[in-house]
C-alpha cells in the first residue's frame, strides 16, 4: 500500500524513501523559509502593535494631564469668584444669600472628573496590555 506525501515522498508499508531527494530538500528549505518568514512578520507586526499602543498611552496620559489642569483651573476660578463675591458683599455690607457655586462649572467639573476616571482605568488596561505584550518571547 502506497501514500504519496508530497513531492517525490511516500511511504511504503511504514518505510519511506524518496524517489528524488534533491526535490524533497527543496521542498523542505521553502517550507522552513515560509516558517521563518512568517515568524518574523508575526514579531514584527508585534512589535508595530507595541510601539502603537505605547503611542496610544501617551496621548491618554497628556490628555488626562490637560483634562486635570483644567479641572484645577475651573476650582480656582470658582474661588477666586467666591472669594470677590465675599470681599464685594462686605465691603458693600449687602445683606444677601452667602456666594454659591458658580453657574454651570460644577456640572463641567463632575464631567471632567468623569472624563478622568475613565482615562485613569484605560491607562490601567493600556500599562498592563503592554506589560503582558513585551512578556512574550518570540518564537525564534
């Protein structure tokens, strides 16, 4: 009973041999050069994936930074305003409602603080998804 493998190899009730050994070893050298190749592009499209998603979280990270900022900036104004309405209503000695929260800031401010949560737990995912991506040694 006969089984063709591939070109110029069979087996031959359970012994092999190849009618053209110079055929086999060519077909054998592509196979391994295929491999290889395809081993390489693997490493490098990791290493592209790598390289964007430390890109990636950099930019997260500066736009939490500016998002923070802005945050800090919208508290001072808002006590610098509650501190001139103070001042104004005793310098005036106006007898009036005590100075509130200025109009619209704290809804912005609690969609920053929003906005900065959920960049906090993707810069989270990001650090360990790159972590675990440079833990992986190629298969080389």
């Amino acid at each position: 009973m006969k089984h063709y493998i591939g070109h110029g190899l069979s087996i031959l009730s359970g012994n092999s041999f190849c009618s053209d050994p110079l055929v086999f070893m060519g077909d054998l050298g592509d196979m391994i050069d295929g491999e290889f190749q395809l081993r390489e592009a693997q490493e490098q499209r990791r290493l592209e994936e790598h390289e964007y998603q430390s890109i990636r979280l950099e930019l997260v990270i500066g736009y939490r930074q500016t998002l923070a900022d802005l945050q800090t900036g919208n508290r001072r104004a808002e006590k610098k305003a509650q501190l001139r309405s103070a001042i104004g209503e005793m310098l005036h000695m106006t007898k009036g409602v005590a100075p509130g929260k200025v109009g619209g800031q704290e809804t912005e401010e609690e969609k920053i603080s929003i906005l900065i949560d959920q960049l906090n737990k993707d810069i989270l995912v990001s650090t360990k998804h790159l972590s675990r991506s440079m833990d992986i040694t190629p298969f080389f």
